[in-house]
C-alpha cells in the first residue's frame, strides 16, 4: 500500500474548496455524475476509434444511497484508471488545477457555476464528505485501484480487488451534510441536474406490472417485475434533427420540461448551429397577453445534457429571457463570474444568432399560416414589442411580421397601414396620423365618433406601447401616432375645413371666464366650434404629456421624474352646443354653478374620472333632478 501526500503547497485546501469554491454544495453530485459520463463517452470514443479493444455492452451509471453506513456511492462503467492514472489526475492535476483556480477566481469564486473546467468536479465531493474512496478498474488490462482521502493531504493508494471495468467513489458523508442521505432529495437533485445527460442513470428499482397476456383468464393478476429505476431521458429531443420530430413530440418535451404547467405552448423554435459555435436548444413561447412581470430565469442552460443554471442572462437576448425551454451550448465560457460571460465575443454572437434565429422563425409563421398568427398575436405581442425597442437587429427584421390590430380585431403591418390610411388619414401637412386607443371600452366614445367618420382606430393596449410609439415615429417621419381620447376628432386629423362658431369673441371671452370659476385647476379650458350635434363638454388628455408620463412610469425614455406629474387635462366646450348657449345666457350664478359641475361630471363619467366622494354627489344631484 502507497501512501503520500498530494503535491499541494496550499496545506488547508479542502476548507478552501468548502468555503469558496461552490457556494452551493448541492453539485457535488452533478460534478461526480458528469464526470462518469465523460468516462464513459471517452470509452465509447476510444472504442469507435479503435484504440481500446473491449465491449462497450450498455453502460449506465448507478447512484446508490446507504443510510445506514453514511455512504453514497457512485459507480460508471466507464474507462477506468489505472494507479498510474490516479496518481496523476487525482493527486497532481486536480490540485494544480485547484490551487490555480483559487489564485485567480478568490473573489469571483462564489459566482463561477460550474467548474469542471479546471478539473475540480471530483473534489466537489469534499464539501459534503469528510472521506471519499476511489475504487477504479481501467479498460487496460491492469490491476484495480484503490484511493482513500479523509479531506487533509494525506492519502492512501492500493491494490483493488474490483473486476468489472470503470469507476466507483464512495462519499462518507459528513455530520453536517446527512441531509444528502434521503432518497428524496438525492432524487430531486438527480432530477434537477441529470435529468437529460447523455447516459442512462439508475437509481434504484421500480416495479412494473406486466401487460396481461391474451389469453388470460377472468381472474389472472397481472405480474409484475423489478425493474432499474432510470431517472433521465438521454435523448432529449433538442439532441435530435428538426425533420425527426413531430408537433407532438415538441409538447411532449414541453411537458417534460415544465410538468407543473397547463397551458400548451403556442409554438416553438429549435435552434441548431455548429459554425462558428455549436448551439443547440428548444424555445417556447408560452401564452403571455401582456403582463411585463412574468416569471423570467424559464429557459435551462445546459452544456452537453449537464444542467447548468437557469440564469440566462447575456446568452439569451433579455426581451427572450420571457420565453421557456432549453438552451445547450460546450462553447458557453462558465469558468468566470457572469460579468465576464457577458464581455466575451462568443456570448454575443450567440445572442445575436437566436435573435436572428426567433425573426426569421415569427416571419415563416406569419408567411405560413396568417390568420393562425393573427390569432396568436395578443399573447405573444409583448415579447415582440419588447424586442423591437431592445435589439436593433430584431426591430430591422419586424416589419415582415409585428401586427398592429384595429379595435375591430383586424390586423396590419406597418406598411399596410400606411397604405390602407394614406386617403382617409393624412392631415393638412401632409402627415399620416394613426389613430389608437388603449382601453376599448374606457374609450368607447371617442372610438365611435372617429368611426363616425371612417377613421380606423388601432388597439395598442400594451404596457410599452408608449415607448415603441415613439420609436416608429422616429424612424417614419411622416406618421404620428395620437390616442383617440388626446383632443377632439376633428383637432386629431386637422383638415383645411374650420367650423364657424355661434358665438362671437366677445362671448366666448364671457363663457370661458364663467366656466373657469367652476372649473378646477388640473382642467385647461379650451373652446372649440365644433358640429352642434357633438357633446357638449370633451375631456381629453393631451397626447405628448401623457405619453411622457407613461413612458416614466414603465422605465427608460420620457422626461425625468414625469411619472410623478400630476394628471392633466382639456375640457374642450362645444360653442355651437345649446349647453354653451345656456351657460353663458344663465343670469343666475347658483344655476350656472349647476349647469357647469353637472356637465364637467357627466365629461369625467365618461372618461371613468368620477369616483368616490364626487361620485356619490353626482348620483344623488341626479336623482333629485328626475324627482
């Protein structure tokens, strides 16, 4: 028996790799699963290549858990190593590799992830043991080996009497780590972090019944067996070509992936490249409408079916980081804190690839099946949009597929907009003014008196829209976009025509005095002539302030600390209505006081401004009217 000390000039590694390494000591057992998987695929290599002459059978890899003992083990069929082989890779690389790593990553340590990268992933296994065992056979006709550390340098290495090929460790768990001892939860981290790695892995036995054979009698009891329980699906369907899967077998996966969730997703983007990185995954888009605060972190990062994290930040572009699915990439630098992931040349290209990839996938639906997009749009509208102000490689492609819908439920590009409005829409100077409302139904009046005049009026209800507004009339100079409630009709689209008022100047001075005595501050009086049969009184909200303060509240643009800005308004009065006429001949104040309030509510009811107190008020002032 050989016993020795590891080449390590750092006497307390072990507490270093405890305390900085992993912040999460959960990986121990992704490190050790993962690493009998690349001894297995390695075998499976060299065999294919030739250079070792054995079987390669159907390996698996089994993890075992012994209560009783304290012991978990993890035993692969893979290529072994010799006591050669442990020496070099277990006491001298491993360790130069640890003592390099703490050099350079101390303080970046607790972000880095994985880091098997540097030949660490055994020595994982010291955070929840305080003995580990090596016990290994290689595929070379050599004699076995055994290894025995008990978390200080010193370690013992002798001759093993294991006759099977590959590799066993056997973790003596520690006190403060016996949680690690239940199936549970060794299963749920199985789940978790192997649950699509490339070779089978068992834990445990299932009992399976049997099918009943044909000619059974009445009363036979169907058989059953014990069976290996295998915890992952090794091929998952992103490691497969796009022509070998159905639709169904794309919500299967979904399902696979997300077995607490309900919903269906809408549709799906598989991407798969391998120059000049290799990328493979699934996307989904899930219904969204458009709520901003769904659950981001839904897409798994994974390199080579080894779960990684499901912080995708910088890989996926943000405005994606709403969709689900899986994303497997061996070119993803994740020896570094994320910081460093973001700064790399790779990471980038990769975001852009799937941006590009996500534009040309919506752009073959919309051109495959129209009215299937149409009627998907409201729920997959928001990530859309956000992408369109976010990326500007996505917003150059979006023109081909974003939808604008009118309230009516019909639905147009950009340009088809701009040529079904160009006749109907195009004000004075020439402008093309785009109509929209935010809330069909708050907005109903205002809706109807520009259908009332064939105007189309779009639904853009969404929390960003102010912004991507914005956005388009930057880049399109001759549009603007006006929310039907921000003036009256006939001010939204300004035509040559001018209406001729009733009233002359010196009247209308006297009207707007007396209405300005009632009138409260957060309302600016203005007086339009406009048709006799139009309402009386008009409350709008002038389209620039409103804009800005919305774009304050949803972050980024607008004028600074506008989300905080009181609300404003327009009270337009109709000169040529009968009220304007009766407000301004009344000689007697008390009423005229009556005249202006009861409008002013009645303008606000219908705007959805009338509530609480002054609520109450109206309806009873009412009341006593109909007496």
């Amino acid at each position: 028996m050989a016993t020795g000390k590891i080449n390590v000039s750092v006497e307390n590694i072990f507490p270093l790799i405890k305390k900085f390494l992993y912040s999460d000591h959960e990986i121990f057992l992704r490190e050790l699963v993962s690493n009998g998987t690349d001894a297995t695929l390695k075998l499976k290599h060299l065999i294919s290549i030739g250079e070792a002459k054995v079987e390669y059978g159907n390996p698996i890899i089994e993890v075992k858990v012994d209560k009783e003992g304290k012991k978990i083990h993890i035993i692969d069929q893979g290529l072994g190593m010799t006591a050669d082989e442990v020496e070099k890779y277990i006491n001298q690389v491993a360790f130069s590799g640890a003592e390099e790593f703490l050099d350079k990553y101390k303080d970046s340590a607790k972000d880095s992830g994985i880091i098997g990268h540097f030949g660490l992933g055994f020595y994982s296994a010291f955070m929840v043991a305080e003995k580990v065992e090596i016990i290994t056979k290689s595929y070379k006709d050599e004699p076995a080996a055994h290894w025995t550390c008990d978390g200080s340098p010193e370690f013992t290495l002798e001759p093993a009497d294991k006759t099977s090929r590959g590799t066993e460790i056997i973790l003596h768990i520690a006190e403060d780590s016996l949680e690690f001892l239940e199936d549970s939860k060794i299963s749920g981290l199985l789940n978790k972090y192997n649950k699509f790695m490339p070779i089978p892995i068992k834990f445990g036995t299932r009992t399976e019944t049997l099918p009943k054979p044909e000619d059974a009698p009445e009363d036979y009891i169907n058989e059953t067996v014990e069976t290996d329980n295998i915890i992952n699906n090794p091929n998952p369907a992103w490691t497969k070509q796009p022509s070998e899967l159905s639709d169904e077998d794309y919500k299967n996966f979904y399902r696979e992936l997300y077995p607490m969730q309900f919903e269906e997703p809408l549709f799906n983007i598989h991407l798969n490249v391998d120059y000049p990185f290799n990328l493979t995954g699934i996307l989904y888009f899930p219904k969204l409408g458009t709520d901003m605060q769904i659950q981001k972190d839904k897409i798994q990062l994974y390199q080579n079916q080894v779960y990684v994290t499901d912080n995708v930040e910088g890989i996926v572009p943000e405005f994606l980081t709403m969709l689900k699915g899986v994303i497997d990439s061996p070119d993803i630098p994740l020896n570094v804190s994320r910081s460093g992931l973001q700064a790399d040349g790779a990471v980038k290209k990769i975001s852009n690839y799937i941006t590009r990839k996500v534009a040309d996938k919506l752009k073959a639906l919309f051109n495959e099946n129209r009215a299937d997009f149409e009627q998907k749009w409201n729920d997959i509208k928001i990530v859309l949009e956000y992408g369109m102000l976010s990326e500007e490689k996505f917003y150059e492609k979006a023109g081909a597929f974003v939808l604008y819908p009118t309230v009516d439920d019909t639905y147009f590009t950009l340009d088809e907009l701009k040529e079904k409005l160009k006749e109907n829409q195009t004000d004075k100077d020439g402008k093309l003014v785009v109509l929209y409302a935010g809330n069909k139904d708050a907005q109903h009046s205002y809706i109807q008196a520009a259908k009332e005049k064939n105007y189309e009026v779009l639904l853009l209800d969404s929390p960003i829209i102010s912004h991507l507004i914005q956005k388009i009339e930057n880049d399109n100079k001759d549009v603007t976009f006006v929310r039907v409630d921000s003036d009256h009709i006939d001010n939204l689209i300004k035509k040559e025509e001018n209406a001729i008022s009733k009233l002359s100047d010196d009247e209308k001075a006297t009207l707007k005095t007396s209405l300005e005595a009632y009138i409260p501050k957060a309302y600016s009086v203005q007086l339009e002539a406009m048709d006799s049969q139009a309402a009386p009184f008009i409350i709008t909200q002038p389209e620039f302030m409103r804009r800005m303060k919305e774009m304050s509240q949803t972050g980024g643009g607008g004028m600074f600390g506008m989300g905080n800005m009181p609300e404003m308004y327009n009270l337009i009065v109709n000169t040529n209505s009968d009220l304007a006429s009766n407000i301004l001949n009344t000689e007697d104040k008390v009423h005229q006081e009556h005249l202006v309030k009861q409008a002013l509510d009645l303008a606000k009811l219908s705007q959805n401004l009338l509530k609480g107190e002054a609520l109450t008020a109206f309806v009873k002032r009412s009341f006593e009217m109909i007496k």
